[in-house]
C-alpha cells in the first residue's frame, strides 16, 4: 500500500478524489488538507462517503511526507508552493491549470500572467492517459486535465491525427459543478437553474490544452454553454472532413483508436433509447463515450462525447495516472461502470 | 466461432452457433438489427425495418 495525502480536500475534486482512492486496492489516503475545515470530519463536507471513512480535514501546514500528493487547489496555487510540495512526496499529481502547459509563454498568453515556476512546467506530464501514456509511466510528475479540453482532445484527436480533419465547430454543455464550491451570484438558484447560459462563445482557456495535444494547425473552435446540469459534459462538434468518407471508415478510424482504450467506449446505437452519449450515462465513472453520424454528404460527420467533468474530466483520470505513474494495474479503483436510470 | 462483418459499422458479429437462415441477430457495435441472409457463405444485410405512419 502506499500513502497518499489529498490537498485542498474539501472542493468538488477533492472530494471525487477521495470518494475513488478510498476504494484503490494499492492506495491509503492518511491525510485530506483543508485550511476553511481542518479538524472536520470529511463527511461534514463530501456527505456521500459517512460511514466509509473517519478521515478529518488538517490545516496545510500540518501536511507530513507521503508517497503521493494530489493537489486538488484553485488554478494558480499550486505553482507558487510547488518547491514545498515536492518536498513532502516524490510523486505529485496536480489537478489544477498550473501545469498542464509546457510552454511558459502559452501560459502567459492563455491565463494572462506569467508563470511563477516556469522550471517545473517541463517536468510535469500532461494527464491524458490516452495520448501522454508512454511519458506518464514512471514520471514522478503529472498535471491534471481539463474536462471540456479531454472532451475535444479525445473526440477529435482520431480525425486529427488520421489528417481528416479540415476544420470543426464544438458546442459543449456543461453542469453547475465545472464552477466549483465556491458560490457566486451567478450560480445563486434563482439565477442558475434552468439556466442555458453561454459563458463562453470563443477563447475558452482549454483551447490552450486542446492546440497543445492536437496541434494548432487544424481550425478547431468551440463554445462552452452552461445547462441544467450538475455533473457533465456533453461536446457536439460540427466536423468538415477533407474528404468524403463512409460512415463504416469512421468506425474503423476510431475502432483503431479507442478499442485497446479501458475507459473510452464508442456509442453509436441503431436501436434502443441510448444511441449517441449522454453525460447522465457516464456520471460517476472514468469513461469518456464518443458517437458519431456522418451527413449525406460524406464529408460532414457530427461527432458527440460525454465525460464526467469531476470523473475522466479530472479526478478519474488522475488517478488513471498515478496507476501508469506507479507501475499499478492502468484501471485499478476505477473499474465500475454509472448507475442507469 | 463463426464471424461475419456487419453491413452497418464493418463490426465483426459472432454467428451463433444454431443460426438459421433468415433469422435476426444484432451487432454488438453499433445495434444494428441484421438478417442472415446465407449461412454458407454467411452473409448478413440490414434487417428492414419496421415502417411507420404517422398519418401524413
């Protein structure tokens, strides 16, 4: 078994992280950091694990050296204690945007401040077990994703590659919980349910993952609207092809892709009430599900994806991760299917 | 196990071992309904499918 220690326990992510390390076959998580609830048992904030575990949050500072650290903090904290982090344990897997760019300057440019350790942005591996796997094995360092960039990444990362791809259009939907716990006016009730609200129609921070893995020589762009929704993320892109293809092609493009892939499935249904991917179907889990249609006119496939923002949009693929990071079994603690209906 | 290639998504689709023809199965891929047409060769096409009237 190893020790692992959750820092910023307490947010959405912290909170899924736990929920699935809790139940790893290789992992004990000996301590969950949290400066707003330290001395709290976790249940009082994740209700969801009572009964599964008597863990209280520490105050940061009482953090001890572990095997492993998931630092589960608001973008632009980790970076600037890293040093101590590092410190603590000898493999650190960071969920926030603080090291998911390898580019000092993209950083800059996309979050629109400069790097405070530009020296560590090379030494992290970007988490995307299904196109970063060969580097993550055994690296002591790995940066989280973000969801609505996994979305894109893995639902057009096949078209890219196979240089398909002309150009495309996304709309992803997304839930209340890609906001975090903390509340504002705009996620107040009132103002949030039912809400079906653009937030952002271009420039979406994740394009900086998206060119970062796909290349930015295909025109890719997307718009992020949030929905009535608490878990999810629902991507449908609007994808011109370079040539005409058949609808069978496309199977075989991705079946090559995704068929060695644990936790990717391909969902294009002729029958029953499921036949393209619903985020409602993958809550909770690691999977990411892709479908596809293909217009008439053979050279405009709609392609959809459905993640869980707080599961492969994050925790789930951390810990996916730390398993490749650690030589344990790639899908070890994260082998379980949603709950239907 | 015999196998052959779905009509639909290019699926390879296990042949029960007691199929008949003209009997349906369905790809596990893509849940296309399929109709064995022949056994020796097997050969599946899209089985057809059921016709709705909406009254228009």
């Amino acid at each position: 078994m190893i020790t692992v220690g959750i820092v910023g326990g307490s947010g959405y992510t912290g909170g899924e992280l736990l929920r699935l390390l809790l139940f790893h076959p290789h992992v004990e998580v000996t301590q969950i950091t949290s400066r707003s609830e330290a001395g709290h048992f976790v249940h009082t904030v994740h209700p969801n694990l009572r009964g599964v575990t008597q863990l209280q949050f520490i105050h940061p500072d009482a953090l001890q050296p572990c095997d492993v650290l998931f630092l589960a903090l608001p973008h632009g904290t980790a970076s600037k204690v890293i040093d101590h982090y590092a410190a603590l344990a000898p493999t650190i897997i960071d969920l926030s945007a603080d090291f998911r760019l390898n580019d000092p300057e993209a950083y800059r440019r996309w979050y629109g401040e400069t790097h405070p350790a530009p020296e560590w942005l090379d030494r992290f591996v970007y988490g995307l077990p299904e196109r970063t796997r060969d580097q993550l094995r055994g690296a002591h360092y790995a940066s989280g994703v973000g969801c609505n960039a996994t979305s894109i990444n893995l639902a057009l990362g096949p078209l890219v590659q196979a240089g398909w791809l002309d150009q495309a259009a996304i709309e992803i939907k997304v839930g209340s919980s890609e906001g975090g716990n903390q509340p504002n006016a705009g996620s107040h009730h009132p103002v949030r349910s039912g809400a079906v609200r653009t937030y952002s129609p271009t420039g979406h921070r994740h394009m900086a993952e998206v060119e970062m893995m796909l290349g930015a020589d295909v025109p890719i762009h997307f718009a992020v609207t949030a929905i009535e929704m608490v878990r999810g993320v629902h991507l449908l892109a609007h994808c011109m092809l370079t040539e005409r293809h058949e609808e069978k092609e496309v199977w075989k493009l991705y079946r090559a892709a995704y068929n060695e892939e644990p936790f990717v499935r391909l969902v294009r249904s002729k029958t029953g009430l499921h036949r393209f991917p619903e985020p409602r179907i993958v809550a909770g889990t690691n999977y990411c599900d892709i479908g596809f249609e293909m217009d008439e006119s053979g050279d405009h496939l709609v392609v959809i994806a459905a993640l869980d923002n707080l599961g492969k949009g994050a925790a789930g693929s951390a810990v996916q991760c730390m398993n490749l990071m650690l030589n344990f079994d790639e899908c070890a603690g994260l082998r379980f299917p949603g709950i239907y209906p | 196990m015999t196998t052959a290639t779905c009509p639909e998504c290019d699926a390879d689709v296990v042949i029960p071992a007691d199929a008949m023809e003209n009997e349906l199965i369905s790809c596990a891929e893509c849940g296309a309904e399929l109709e064995i047409i022949s056994l020796n060769p097997v050969e599946l096409d899209l089985a057809p499918e059921v016709e709705e009237d909406w009254g228009e």
